[in-house]
C-alpha cells in the first residue's frame, strides 16, 4: 500500500498536479498584477514576481500584468474627429515601457513568464473579470493609503477587488 501511495504521489509531482480530497490542485499559479504606473503598483509588480519565484523551478507560476485605461471620452455633436485611444498614439510604446519597466524587469530576472494585458473601463470590473475567465489563482495590488474620508467617497480599487474578487487578493502597502 505504502508503495502505491509513493507512485502516486511522484506521478503527481511530476505533472505539477497534486489531488486533495479527490480535486486536482496545480502547483503553477496564475498572478494577475494590476499595474498604474505609479510606485506602489511598482511595489506590487516586485511583490507578483518575488511569489512567482517562490514556487519550485519545476513548476514555473505565470504573471499577468494588467493595466486598466479609462474609456475614451464620448464624443459629442460638437466633435468632429472623436479622440485616439492613447494605446494608437506614437507617445504609448514609450509609456507603456515607462508603465511595465519594472514588472518586466524583474520577471526577466527571475526566469518568471510574463504576459502583459491592457484594458480599458472600469479598473476593478477588468480585474476582475481578467481574474475569473484565466482562472488566476491570486491578484496582487497595491494600495495607496487613501484617508478614510476620500476612501468612502470615492472608493478604492483595492477595496472593491478584495470584497469582489473570487480568489485570494494580496494587497501591498507603501
């Protein structure tokens, strides 16, 4: 009996699955990080990675890194050519390499594989529906520290993803 258990348990390593209680576990995480390009999203790229790079060689686990764009304004009547999309315009590969340095940089370091994502809408309705159809294991973002006041006025993205998001959220403070 002792023997089986082992084969098992080997075949299982093996595969980067493992089983409990019957439902099959993969030991590669998916990571979505939310990235703004400001120093705390910067923070929250290192923290994605550095989780990443926890797993076993063996079982390399994936980042995401998503940065979500605000719609373009409606144009009116009044408009006669409506607005680019910032991702059309010659200033966004310099942006976006601004945006994604970091994250890009050190999954680069660690030999972790990295996809990068843009979106545009509501950051935390992008998150988390990115995280429900890849089926992302944990969302990592940062936090900005907002006082309590202009946190219930306004909401904080990180707030809502945790309340809403229907796996585990690490959020990263400053």
């Amino acid at each position: 009996m002792h023997r089986i258990f082992t084969r098992f348990v080997l075949k299982s390593v093996k595969s980067g699955f493992s089983t409990v209680g019957g439902k099959m576990l993969s030991l590669r995480k998916k990571i979505l990080v939310a990235i703004d390009g400001s120093p705390m999203s910067d923070k929250a790229a290192e923290e994605a990675v550095r989780l990443a790079a926890g797993n076993q060689a063996q079982f390399k686990s994936k980042v995401y890194a998503m940065i979500v764009l605000p719609n373009a304004p409606r144009t009116t009547f009044t408009d006669f050519v409506p607005p680019t999309p910032i991702t059309e315009t010659e200033q966004w590969g310099e942006l976006r390499n601004k945006i994604f340095y970091v994250v890009e940089k050190s999954a680069e370091e660690a030999g972790i594989p990295l996809e990068v994502k843009v979106a545009h809408g509501d950051p935390v309705d992008e998150l988390l529906v990115f995280a429900e159809s890849e089926h992302i294991d944990v969302i990592v973002i940062g936090s900005t520290g907002k006082g309590f006041i202009k946190r219930k006025v306004l909401g904080s993205v990180s707030d809502r993803v945790v309340r809403n998001a229907k796996c585990s959220v690490y959020v990263v403070r400053g």
